[in-house]
C-alpha cells in the first residue's frame, strides 16, 4: 500500500489537519453515544486506532512530518468508527480522494427510474426495478402476470414499505418465499444470496438508519437472524456465480427456472432492473402460455474466454 508524503506545507498540511479534525469529531461521537457498552466491545480509543493504521498518532499529532493516509486506510478507520455514508464521504473529499458511491438528489434519481421504467417497456421477460436498498419502484406487465398479484396488491405493499427483495425473500405472508428454491436445492439457498447481494451492494452504507431500520424490521421474520449472520461478503466465489438459477412455483406441480439478471443503464450503482430469463424451453412454454411473449432463443456468435 502507497502513501504520498506531504509536500505542500501550506496545502498538504492543511489537508491532513481537516481529515484527522473529521475523524476525531466522529471518534468522539461514537465514545458519547456507546459509553464503553458497545457490542462488541469497542471503546473507540486512539490505540484501537493505531492499531488499525499505524500511522494514525503521528498523523494526528505530527501532520507536518506524517504520510498523507491512503484511501484503503481511511476506509478501514470510517469502518472502526462506523461511519455513515455521509461521514465516509465528508472523510474522503477532505483528503481530495473519491467517494464512495453517487447521492442522488431526488429529482436526479425520479428522473433516471422515468428512463428505466421505459427501458422496460421493451424487456420480454419479467422484470421490476429496484434502488439499492432493494425496495422495488417499478414493474412490468409480466412479473404481476407471473406472481398473480392486482395492481391494487402492489400499491398496497409499496405504501407499507413491504414490496422490498428482503421481505419477499423471508415474509411468508407476501407468498413468494414458500415458492421459490434454487434448482434441486432449498429456499434457504435463495435466501442467503439476496442476502450475501444486499450486503454488498450497501457495504458502505451499513451505518445508515435506512438499513439499520430495515435490518431491525426484517428480524421478525423466521430465519432472517440465523441466515443474515451466517452470509459472509468474503463468500462471493459460492454464491455470485454466473450460472445460479431459481424456481418458482406458479401453480402446484407447475415450476419455471429462470437466472436472474442485473442490468444497468448507467455507472451509478444506486438503481439496477433484475429480469428473470427462463433457462430451458419447459419454462419458455409455461410462461408463453400465461402471454408473456417470451422469444425464441436466436443464434449468437461469439466464443468464451478460457
């Protein structure tokens, strides 16, 4: 790992003096709010500190003589301290390094789902439309046709704050979880890779009340608390894999298996459309006849890199 050593007394100087400022405010705030009765055991100290970036005390009492901390550093102290977004962020354009991810103003993010949601008309194949913290704010045709759900069920959900990934994966009232399982496989597969999505999707924003809310909300729910400590981000090599499918059960006896695909339109990590591709031709036919128009498999040219 590289540091750049301070060279611009006047500039530089200045510079590192306003991040360890920032830090210090926020290590101050976690020592007021948890009082030594942390869960897990943090007192936030300046030696818990040191021990993370070695560099921190001279940062802090030395700027004039110290490397400038890296941006991999101050991510691994906003972690200790349990920043927001907003604080991980104030850290890093302090320091003049980027951010971690785009805030959209509300007006900016209305717009943007306004051109996904028309990107949609052309999808055919189910599909909805999903921010990053999983809430769904838009849907076509053919995932209401599929699930058997009215218009009027969907605005229901939505204004309860319940037509969310999360809670469709583990509410058994919303009659999703009890028909959906990977190929072979068990509900509890599905569930701990939306999981292990959601995780890291908002690794930076874990800190935020948004998800701590909805972490405390979706703990009522059977199995979330044993599932959600069991996800690990370092498992993306078993769960992220390119070829993972899943069933769903649309009538008894009746099953369709389809890869869900992400899809963006843009660089920005805040809005994703998730269609569901049916992968053999059993599932294709069911879902042509419930009218979902889907196409015949065209020829493709091209060959994998191996």
């Amino acid at each position: 790992m590289t540091r750049r050593r301070i060279t611009k007394p006047n500039e530089d100087n200045e510079r590192l003096r306003e991040v360890v400022h920032i830090l210090e405010r926020i290590r101050e705030q976690r020592k007021q709010k948890y009082q030594d009765h942390h869960s897990n055991g943090k007192r936030f100290t300046l030696e818990e500190m040191e021990e993370l970036v070695s560099t921190y005390r001279n940062a802090r009492y030395r700027p004039e003589k110290s490397l400038l901390l890296s941006r991999d550093e101050l991510l691994k102290l906003c972690d200790h301290l349990e920043c927001t977004s907003l604080e991980r962020n104030e850290v890093l354009l302090a320091a003049h390094y980027e951010p971690v991810g785009v805030q959209l103003r509300p007006d900016e993010l209305n717009k943007l789902i306004d051109i996904y949601l028309n990107m949609m008309r052309y999808l055919p194949f189910p599909a909805y439309l999903v921010t990053r913290d999983f809430n769904v704010q838009g849907w076509n045709r053919h995932i209401q046709t599929l699930l058997g759900w009215e218009d009027s069920r969907i605005k229901h959900l939505r204004l309860a704050g319940r037509l969310n990934l999360l809670h469709l994966t583990f509410d058994r009232t919303l009659g999703v979880r009890d028909r959906m399982r990977a190929p072979g496989g068990s509900w509890e597969e599905t569930a701990l890779r939306n999981v292990y999505l959601f995780k890291v999707t908002n690794i930076h924003y874990r800190f935020d009340e948004w998800y701590t809310n909805l972490v405390t909300d979706l703990q009522k729910h059977d199995d979330f608390d044993r599932i959600w400590n069991e996800t690990d981000i370092l498992l993306g090599d078993r769960i992220s894999r390119a070829d993972y499918e899943i069933e769903l059960e649309i009538a008894p006896s009746t099953l369709i298996r389809f890869r869900p695909l992400r899809m963006t339109y843009s660089f920005l990590e805040s809005l994703f459309i998730v269609g569901w591709m049916p992968t053999d031709e059993k599932s294709r036919e069911v879902l042509r006849a419930m009218n979902i128009p889907i196409p015949q498999p065209s020829d493709v040219y091209g060959t994998s890199q191996r």
